[in-house]
C-alpha cells in the first residue's frame, strides 16, 4: 500500500472481516466430532498425526494440522476444520479459533495461489510498494491468484520480496515481476535462483565449506499453501539435552 492511499474497511468500520458476526448463544456448543461420522482423508490424516507425534500437548499441531487441510480443500473450509478436530481430538470451536486469528490460514474461499508482498519498512524504502502494485497488475484479473500485501514475512535481507505459496522469493526486481507471474500461473518453481532456501547464507564468507543447494523444481509452489511446505517426517530434529516427555493434553468436552 503506498504511502497516502485510503485504507480499505468493511461496512461496520473495521479492517477485520467477520468480528461482528453473530451468533446465536442458545446453540448448544460443538462437541469434539465423532470419528465415526466424519470421513477424513487418508493422506491428510496421516500428516496431521505425524505432526501432533512431535509434541506433548497434541494441541501444539494445530498450525500445521491446518496448514496440511488448507492445502487439501484450499481453505480452511467447514468440512477442513471438523477434519482436523476430528483427528486431534478438538472441538471445532477451538481449531477455528486458531484459524482465524493468523493470516495465512483463509477461512473464506481465496484463489489457489497465494502471493504475499511484504511492505514492512525495510522492503518499502526499496520498492516492495510499487512490487506490491505491478504484481496486482499482472495478477489482479486473475481469479486463481490472491495478491496481498504482508506487514512483515521476516526477510529483510531478501527485500523487496514476497512469499509464493510458502515459498520465499527475493529480492525481484520490476522487470522479473512478468516472469513471476507467467510461473505462478503455470505452477511453475517461481524464480528459482532467487529462493531463500537456496541460500546458504546472505554472507558469502560465513562458510567454511560448499553446502548443497536444494533442487530448485522440489520448491515448486503448493496451491493452498500459505507457509513454507516440509513434509512432516523431515522436521523431527532428534532428542534435545534435557528433555523429558509431558502429559498429553485432556481431551475437550469430558
């Protein structure tokens, strides 16, 4: 957003959609579904219990639990939120209270492809504004691709940048911006040479040695995906010093 430009709101004067939405306090409140009566897809079952098998308190995989259904449905849709309380054992109102308060999890429709531009100070004193604007310029018709703008995707060093689909791309310039979007709509590797993942380090002097760099076509945009994509098993990092396991979370509702 450039610097002067009115700020969007909703009707009832907020920048938050769907505060003020009622409710109805008669209803009795959602159980933790029943296994028996929700179909979960095998494969999204699988990551979620895979994800929740890394802490103690299942409650701790919630983000990724979502993030894994989000990129399934692609949203965090009704049918998205009873699956994921179903497996991890969680009444809907908790999984949707999770969902709705970070912004990379949608729980409205949005297109398959997200980009994210960050306008945080250090990408908008150089040009992640006017990146912001041609990349709704390209994209903007296109109802497959939600442009946005991100207050701050923690990667200044990278500026102006912008997330696609997870994956961190930067710094681009005005003249890749057309490049970017024909891969984006191809779901090809965006900008592959300028990954954050294919990086090392932003010091070239900071190793001792050659480290491999990932395949570039394995950072391959995931629709639906608004956070970087690892698969669940290559994220388990081995027994700290110290740690000793807790009591799991108490089932919601008993």
């Amino acid at each position: 957003m450039a610097l002067g430009d009115k700020v969007t709101r909703f009707s009832h004067g907020s920048r938050v959609p769907g505060w003020d939405e009622a409710v109805d306090p008669a209803k009795d409140p959602a159980s933790v579904p029943d296994p028996t009566a929700v179909q979960v897809p095998p494969e999204l079952r699988a990551e979620i219990e895979a994800h929740m098998a890394k802490y103690p308190d299942r409650r701790s995989a919630t983000i990724p639990a979502l993030a894994a259904a989000q990129r399934l449905h692609g949203w965090c849709s009704p049918e998205a939120i009873e699956q994921v309380a179903t497996v991890m054992r969680l009444t809907p109102g908790y999984v949707v209270a999770v969902a709705t308060f970070y912004d990379q999890l949608d729980t409205r429709p949005v297109g398959r492809h997200r980009v994210y531009v960050c306008t945080n100070i250090s990408c908008s004193l150089l040009g992640g504004d006017e990146l912001l604007h041609a990349l709704e310029e390209e994209l903007g018709d296109d109802p497959d691709v939600h442009v946005r703008h991100f207050e701050c995707l923690g990667a200044c060093d990278i500026a102006p940048m912008a997330s696609v689909d997870g994956i961190y791309v930067g710094p681009i310039t005005r003249e890749e911006v057309p490049i970017l979007a024909e891969q984006i709509r191809a779901n090809e590797a965006p900008l592959p040479d300028k990954q954050i993942l294919r990086r090392a380090s932003t010091d070239p002097y900071a190793n001792t040695r050659e480290f491999p760099r990932p395949d570039p076509l394995a950072q391959r945009a995931v629709p639906g995906g608004a956070m970087p994509v690892r698969p669940a098993e290559q994220e388990t990092f081995g027994e700290m010093p110290g740690d000793q396991p807790g009591p799991s979370a108490p089932l919601e509702g008993t």
